[in-house]
C-alpha cells in the first residue's frame, strides 16, 4: 500500500493566513486529512475573527501553528499561542484569534 504524501504544513499556513486575509469573514479552512472517523482541518482567523460558539466532537485537540488564539468554554477562557496543543472541551467551546493565527484542528467524529 502506497503512502500518501507528507503534507508541508508551512505552507499551509502561509497558503491560508493569505486566504483570510483576503476573504471578506477573515478566515479560511481546508480538510486535510479525512480518514475514517478521523479529521485534520487547517484554520486560519485574522486577528479579531472568531468562530462562535458551536459543539464539540466526541474527541478533538488544537494545535496552534501561527499566533495567538482565545479558547472560550462555559464562561473560561485560555489563551493559546503558537506551538500549543490543547485538548478541546468536550462542550459548547469557541474560538477567536487574538492575531492573525492558523490552527490544526483534530478530531475523531461519530
């Protein structure tokens, strides 16, 4: 069985941090691995974008790649900065960019 090829995260970010930059909501995201339950997605915010509150998958962590993000759960916030990993709570959770920021968002879903 054939090996898909590396993904070149650098150049992820920098694809997508363009993208939102330029896009009229501030941000840009792109699934990058779908395998079985498993998914990877890239999200790239500008600074003072969020995404509002919505609900968590049944297993997920967060990776920031690029910048500063805020982490909002049940009236908590954390601040997360480039090189962090955090597991996501498993509840109503969002998320805003404190600059512009790129995350790698892994999740396992039902």
């Amino acid at each position: 069985m054939q090996q898909p090829e590396p993904f070149d995260l650098g150049a992820l970010v920098d694809e997508h941090l363009e993208k939102a930059r330029s896009d009229a909501h501030g941000r840009s995201a792109h699934l990058i691995v779908h395998d079985g339950v498993l998914r990877q997605s890239v999200i790239a915010l500008v600074s003072g974008m969020a995404l509002d509150e919505h609900n968590a998958p049944p297993a997920a962590s967060l990776q920031v790649l690029r910048g500063r993000v805020e982490l909002t759960a049940s009236g908590r916030t954390q601040v997360l900065a480039s090189g962090r990993l955090q597991m996501l709570p498993k509840e109503r959770h969002g998320l805003t960019a404190l600059e512009d920021a790129v995350v790698l968002l892994t999740a396992v879903n039902d």
